[in-house]
C-alpha cells in the first residue's frame, strides 16, 4: 500500500503539491491568526496589524480563509489528475485565485481604513500608560465631583430623578410575580436547592425575568446579583459558570439578563415622542429613540436590579453583592450608584471613563455607556466613588488587560488612587485590578478574588 501511495504521488505535480499544501497553511496561519489578533495584541476588534501592514480584520480572515479553499480545492485537483494536466491547467489557477485573494485584502482593507478613524497603534497600547495628562492622578481627582457626603448624596440624588422620576429609586416595589420552586431546563444541572423565577413589567413593553437559585447545604447569608452581558443571556454557558462558582462557594444568586435578551420580555416595535413607532432592530441603538427631557431609557437596565435588592432583602439574606460582565459590569455600576443597599460590587470588564474610551486600544461603545445623558450628572469616576461610598461598602474594579472586546490596556491606572481616596474619604473601599487576561469573560483568578473579599468582613 505504501509503495503505491509512494508510486501515485510521484506521477503527481510535485511543484504543484507542494505550493498548494504550503499556501493552504500560509492561507490558514494568517487567517487564524486574524481572528485571534485580540488576544495577540495584535489588534482590535476591527483591525489587525500583522508584519507592519494594518489591515481590516474581517477582511482580512475573509480573504486569507478564500485562499485556502482556493488551494486546498488546487491540492486536490493537483492529486486527482497527471502530472501533465496539472501543469497544463492548474498552476495559473493557483496562481490566479491566490492573487485574486491578495488584491481582494489590499483593495478591501485599504478602502475600509480609510473611511476609519482611530485605528489601533499596535500592541505598545495595550501594554504602556496612556500620554498625559491621562498618566496623572491629579487629572482624575479633578474629574471626580464627589468628593464630599453633601456633594455625593446630591449627585446621587440627581441620578436617581433623572432615571426614575420624581419618585425616587423604586425601593421597595420588588417584582411582580415571584414564583418559588420552578424547573427551568436551561439552568437544570446547577447545584441549586431551589429556583425561583421572578417577572416585572416595565415601560415601552420591555420586561424582565430574573431568577433565584438557592445552594444546596446550609442557608446562604450573601446574595450575589449576577447580571450577564450582551454576549449571550444567564442560560449560556460562561453565565451557568459563573453562577455555579457562586452557588458552590455557598451564594445564593438572582441572575438577570439585559434588554433585549432572553429571558427578558422584548417588544417587538418601540413607540417613540419624535420618531413615532420604529421596529425594535437596533439593540444598542434603540434606547436612543425613548430618551425624552421626561425619561431615560436607562431605567429599562437598572430598575431589575433595584428589584432584585427588594426581593433579596424580603429574603432575609444579610448582603447583597453584585458582578456581572460587560454590559452586566456596566448594570451593576450604575445601579450600586443610586442603590446603597447594594454592599459589595464587582464589576468585570465593563466601563473605563470616556476619556479613555477615546484612547487605543479603546473605542467608544454602546449608547447606553456612551451617550445616555446620565454622563451630563456624573462621570464615570464619579459612578465608581457612588458605588462604593458608605461605611461597609466596597468596590473592585477588575479589568482584562488584552482583552478580546473592550475596556483594556493599563490606564485605569491613571485614576485608580484618586477614586480609592475619595471613596476611602466617604467610608468606602475601591479597589481596581487588571488581570493579563485576553478574553472577555470572568477569568478564573477574578473569581478567586470576587469570592475572596465576599468571605471577608465588610471592615476587614
């Protein structure tokens, strides 16, 4: 069988062969190696730099992946006919397509650069201090307006008007159905005692679902808010693990999800004051259109968490934490902002003040974090300082240095002590950790240290 298989291939094209199976993995290195530019430090999420050159990274996988079918269906060709037709046919197509594919990248991603600004400097921003004044303390501290109890209650106070209305922070309303002892198959498998599901309606159509897992063992004394990002919902797996880690440490956890995401009730038309009634296509986009002088979409984001406090402290549980990642991190930022009762937050991945957003390898986001008008009341440093401001209150702040999404580089540095002191000054603790973590998601040492400081006492 061997000296066949030996005999076959040297009727073969032997250049042939052995150009087509060589531009196959230069065809598949490249694109992989565009799609996984992120953890790299290659790139962001919309360019790559690879060998000097910038390029468009979508195009740039789709071009390199083109090349490699393109050789792949040569090699099979090269080994399917002689030696004579191979050469006759095949070469110029091998040397055609794999052109083709080159002008396709050089003529895409240059057309598309152009029409982009900002595009990353290269791994140097992922791993060096943004240039002053950003690099400087003093900077941040003069960005950070609560530095005092009457300022910081007065902030708060306008945050909370601005996102639920004269009628303050919806303390106490809860949810309005909770539901003890359901079977969910999407979370079946936790190491929970008991599920509860819990619903409320809220504006424009929109409605949450949350739930309540209970650890098996001993009564939990710690309820631990979980709110996952836009990446998937609570039943997905990177959520089911984090809950699980709670659940295992001895947590109990209420999981939320954002707007638009399952289980959450999503409207399928928004009725809009200037725009009348739009298709809810927009994700992200969508809550622009409700945002009025008399209302602010962000209520749809915070007021399950407010609830899920309500519930939680119905309970009976002694504290309430919160952690989420992303657009979760986010939530829980703004809601332990206005929300006091929320003790201990720890939030992943999931904001850097705008300045910073401005700055490679950052980018501006979504709406919500970017263009509510909630940032004309407060900062970003100063929803950090509202977070963890009060006797017993804390905050840490966990970052993912190469990160894949969003929110990296080093620097939160720059205003990590000037946040620590003021919230230190108001009876807080913060605390920012940036972990050399490449993916988005909540690393496993980033679980070590949420569940550490959980066991610690709140003074400790």
């Amino acid at each position: 069988m061997a000296s066949f298989l030996i005999r076959y291939l040297k009727s073969r094209d032997q250049g042939l062969l052995a150009v087509s199976v060589a531009l196959l993995a230069l065809g598949l290195l490249v694109a992989f190696g565009a799609l996984y530019s992120i953890p790299l430090g290659l790139g962001d999420k919309k360019a790559v730099t690879l060998l000097g050159w910038t390029l468009e990274r979508r195009v740039t996988y789709q071009a390199a992946f083109a090349a490699a079918a393109a050789n792949l269906l040569v090699l099979l060709l090269a080994l399917a006919v002689p030696r004579g037709a191979a050469r006759g046919f095949l070469r110029p197509a091998l040397a055609a397509l794999n052109a083709a594919a080159i002008v396709f990248l050089a003529v895409r991603s240059e057309d598309i650069l152009e029409r982009r600004e900002g595009s990353p400097v290269g791994a140097a921003a992922y791993n060096e201090m943004p240039p002053a004044p950003y690099d400087d303390p003093a900077f941040a501290e003069a960005l950070i307006r609560v530095d005092d109890a009457p300022a910081a209650e007065a902030v708060r106070q306008r945050l909370i008007v601005r996102i639920f209305g004269d009628a303050g922070l919806p303390a106490g309303r809860g949810f309005d159905t909770v539901e003890r002892g359901v079977e969910e198959p999407n979370l079946a498998g936790l190491p929970a005692a008991r599920i509860d599901r819990m619903r409320m309606a809220l504006d424009h159509g929109y409605g949450a679902t949350a739930y309540h897992l209970v650890p098996e063992g001993e009564a939990a004394e710690t309820l631990v808010l979980y709110n996952h990002g836009h990446v998937s919902d609570i039943f997905g797996k990177e959520a089911r693990h984090a809950i699980e880690q709670f659940l295992r440490a001895g947590h109990a956890v209420t999981a939320l999800s954002m707007p638009n995401r399952r289980p959450n009730t999503t409207p399928g038309r928004i009725d809009t004051v200037r725009h009348g009634s739009i298709a809810n296509r927009l994700d992200h986009e969508s809550f622009s259109f409700l945002e009025t002088a008399e209302y602010s979409p962000i209520r749809l984001f915070v007021a399950p968490l407010v609830a899920a406090v309500d519930q939680g402290l119905a309970d009976g549980y002694e504290t309430i934490a919160a952690t989420g990642i992303s657009g979760g991190a986010w939530s829980i930022t703004v809601a332990a902002a206005v929300d006091r009762r929320i003790q201990a937050t720890y939030p992943v991945a999931g904001s850097l003040p705008m300045y910073l957003l401005a700055l490679p390898p950052n980018r501006p986001g979504d709406w919500e974090q970017v263009h509510a008008d909630i940032y004309r009341i407060a900062s970003y440093l100063d929803l950090y300082v509202l977070g963890a401001a009060g006797q017993g209150r804390r905050q840490i702040q966990i970052l993912n240095q190469y990160d894949s999404c969003c929110f990296r580089g080093i620097g939160a540095r720059g205003y990590a002590s000037a946040v620590a002191e003021a919230t230190a000054a108001l009876g807080g603790r913060y605390e920012l950790v940036i972990l050399p973590e490449h993916d988005h998601r909540i690393a496993p040492e980033a679980f070590d240290i949420i569940l550490e400081d959980l066991n610690r006492s709140p003074d400790g």
